[in-house]
C-alpha cells in the first residue's frame, strides 16, 4: 500500500510538473496577480459558505446530537482537521474521515459506532447529492459540443454509471441488503472477528436505513445542504474566473466543475487529487476561455485556498491534541 501511494504521488507530481512546464508562467503570474485581496477575500467566503453547508449536513446525520449553535461548532471544528487531512492523505475523501470519528469520541463523547454511522451516511448523501450536479454538468457540456464525440461519451458513460451506482446504494438501504449477510454465509465458519465485524456493519446499516426510511425530511435537508456544497465550487471558479479578468457564465463554471468533480471521484487514491485536478481546470478552463495559461491559474489559485484552509485545519488538530478529552458518559 505504501508503494502504491508513492507511486501515484509521484505520478500526480510528474502531471504538475508537466502542465507548469508546458505553461507560459510568466502569464500565469500576471493573471494570478489580478486577483487582487478583494478576490482572495470573495473566494474564500464562497468557500467557507459550501463548507458550512457540509457541515450542517453532518450535522442532521450524527445521531443523539442536539441541532444546536454549539454543536454545529464543534462539528466545525472537527470537520476542519479532517477535511485537511484529506488533502495531504491517500485515499482522497477518506483520509481524514476515521481521525473525525476519533475526535468526536476523544472529545465530545460521541461513541464511535454512532460517529462511524454519521460519517457513512454523509459520504452516501455527498455522493447523491453530486448525482444531480454533476447531471446537470454533463448536459450542459453536450450541449456546448466543446469535446471530441469520443470524449464527451466517455464522460457521459461515467456519469451513467455513477447515476446507476447511488441507485443501488439507495436500493441496498431500503432493502436492508446487509442484514442478509449472515443468513448467506452460515454455511461458513466465521471466526471471531469476524463475526463481530459483520454484527457492526449490520447495526450501523440499520441506523443508515432507520435514517433513510423514516426520517425523510430530515434526509432530504441535509441533502440540499450537501448539493449546495457542490455547488458553491462552481460559485468559487466562477469568482476566481471573474477577478482574473476572463468572466464565464456561471453554467459554464458549474460545467468545468462537474468534471472536475468526476475526475477526483476517479482519483481517489491520489493524495490531494495532485495532478489531475489541475490538469482538469486548466483543460477545460482553456477550452471556455480559449486561455490555457488562464486555467493554470485558477487551478493554482484554489491551490492556494486548499492549502491555506488545511493549514488552520492543522492548527485545529494542534488545539485539539492539547485539549483535555472529555470525560465518559455515566
């Protein structure tokens, strides 16, 4: 495993390396540099707004916890040291996901079954949530033909088969498929470990499904709150594309978000999306503004953002490790 991560770090490093060589930088900068305080300012606003979002769709989704200011904080907070840890480990989006469930025990006295639960149940509904968007990107890019017929059925296959996939898992959910597992392995001898392992996963379906089924509303909420997360990436690009000087219409920018959504979902084992994210703002960036130099330096510019957001999100951690843990409900 540690070989794979390396091999694939390096590779997204070589990918980087490559677009800034076959980059006029002496362009990029000059772009870069229009962005101007007032622009990193309106950029991280927008950011900070999505982030929020995803952070009160956790929040419906934790069991036992009041929806109230306070928790919403510590949610925050949590959230903040495992969405850092998510850019610079493998695995993309669930690298930082089990330090989460870690801190919510260590400090909040949340068990780690019920913080386990909350963290599977926001992954499923980010991933449908992104259903929708990453729909309605694809259309609107068969609909501006920018792309080789070839190409642009290669995207929309993938989209397919994402649509098909959270299908399933909505299928799998309400009919509780995991609870058949015993009954299909009984003819197995299973040892210890294991049978508690698939007694957990049954019990946390249950929580999954028990959320789905019969708390709709407050399903459908969080999924709201998850689309418009997406969708503030969109609100991002198109403010970092305004400020540089080159303004797109917000369709175009939530089309060139859409694929760059689907190209990190198919990276996911790279550590930050190094490489391909890039590759994938400045490809399409290029293509709508006709300004490839344009594109390496919106990508550099969110770039800048993940690193700065991650660094207080480190700093977060740091607070946390010197905080005393909260003491086990009696």
């Amino acid at each position: 495993m540690k070989a794979f991560t390396i091999a694939v770090l390096v590779a997204g490093l070589a990918l980087f390396c490559w677009l800034l060589v076959q980059a006029d930088l002496a362009a990029v900068a000059r772009s870069m540099v229009q962005l101007g305080w007032l622009g990193a300012l309106a950029i991280l606003v927008a950011f900070a707004i999505g982030f929020q979002a995803d952070v009160f769709s956790w929040h419906l989704t934790v069991p036992g916890v009041a929806l109230s200011a306070l928790w919403t904080l510590r949610l925050w907070l949590v959230n903040m040291v495992g969405e850092a840890l998510n850019i610079v480990a493998p695995f993309g989006s669930l690298g930082g996901e089990p330090f989460k469930a870690l801190l919510l025990k260590r400090h909040y006295d949340v068990s780690y079954r019920d913080g386990t639960t909350s963290l599977l149940l926001i992954q499923t509904v980010n991933s449908l949530a992104q259903v929708p968007f990453v729909v309605i990107g694809v259309a609107l890019m068969l609909r501006r033909e920018i792309l080789s017929p070839a190409l642009a059925t290669a995207i929309t296959a993938a989209c397919a088969a994402v649509v098909m996939f959270m299908g399933l898992v909505l299928v799998a959910l309400h009919a509780r498929w995991l609870s058949h597992l015993p009954r299909w392995l009984r003819n197995f001898r299973l040892g210890g470990r294991l049978a508690d392992a698939v007694s957990a996963l049954e019990a946390i379906e249950e929580q999954l499904a028990a959320f789905v089924r019969e708390r709709p509303g407050r399903f459908a909420v969080a999924v709201l709150f998850a689309f418009a997360n997406w969708a503030s990436g969109a609100v991002e690009l198109y403010l970092i594309l305004h400020f540089l000087g080159a303004p797109l219409a917000l369709a175009d920018c939530w089309l060139i978000e859409a694929m760059v959504v689907l190209v990190r979902s198919a990276t996911f084992f790279v550590p930050g999306h190094l490489g391909a994210q890039d590759g994938a703002i400045t490809f399409f960036c290029g293509l709508l503004t006709g300004s490839p130099h344009l594109g390496l330096a919106a990508a550099l510019i969110r770039r800048a953002r993940e690193l700065l957001w991650s660094l207080l999100g480190l700093a977060i951690g740091g607070w946390f490790s010197l905080r005393e843990r909260a003491p086990a409900a009696g």
